[in-house]
C-alpha cells in the first residue's frame, strides 16, 4: 500500500484514525483495507466503542448506518502544542478530504 507521507515527513508527523468499532471491529477493518488494498494501512486505527473522542472531536453522527454509529468524516492536523491548526469535517460520508490538501497543512507546519 502507498504510504501517504514521504520519508521526512513521516520523522516529524504521526497519522492515526479513529473508529466507533470495539478493538476486534477496528481489526476487521484493518483486515479488509489490507485485502482490498493489498496491504496494511499505514497508520494505527484507534478503537473508540464509547464514542468518546470521535464525540469531543465534534464529529458525533447521531444518525446510525445499518444500526451502527458512524462519525462524520473528519481530519485534524494537529500541531505539537495540540493546537488544531486544519481541519476537514463534512457531513456527507461521501464527500472525504484531499490527500493534497491534508499534506498541505502538514507542510504549512514545517514552513512555520
């Protein structure tokens, strides 16, 4: 699977995503992008079955899909001071952030 970040960049950023699924749920998940994408994905996807970071993000949906809590789609870049500095957040689960546009508030860090 293609990294997202480059070399240098992955010294200096940290991906990671956050599911509603309970730590076999995220596994499931990370067995079917590893199928379907021909690999692992290349950041940790972090358990969260009591919603309660994907709630103190803000991105709490209150309408299930299929019986199930889904989070809005969201991105955060996050500076060392956890200043969110960029953030993506829609919600229509089909409409999902840029890889352009996510690496570019990544490098707007390191030209700060």
């Amino acid at each position: 699977m293609r990294e997202l970040l480059d070399e240098d960049t992955s010294w200096t950023t940290q991906i990671l995503a956050v599911s509603p699924d309970n730590i076999e749920g995220a596994q499931k998940m990370v067995d079917r992008v590893t199928t379907e994408a021909g690999g692992p994905p290349g950041f940790p996807l972090l358990a969260d079955p009591h919603l309660s970071v994907i709630s103190r993000y803000g991105v709490f949906n209150p309408e299930p899909f299929n019986g199930q809590p889904v989070p809005h789609p969201a991105v955060y870049v996050i500076d060392r001071t956890g200043t969110v500095t960029w953030k993506f957040l829609n919600t229509d689960a089909r409409i999902r952030a840029e890889n352009k546009d996510i690496l570019a508030a990544i490098a707007q860090l390191t030209n700060e």
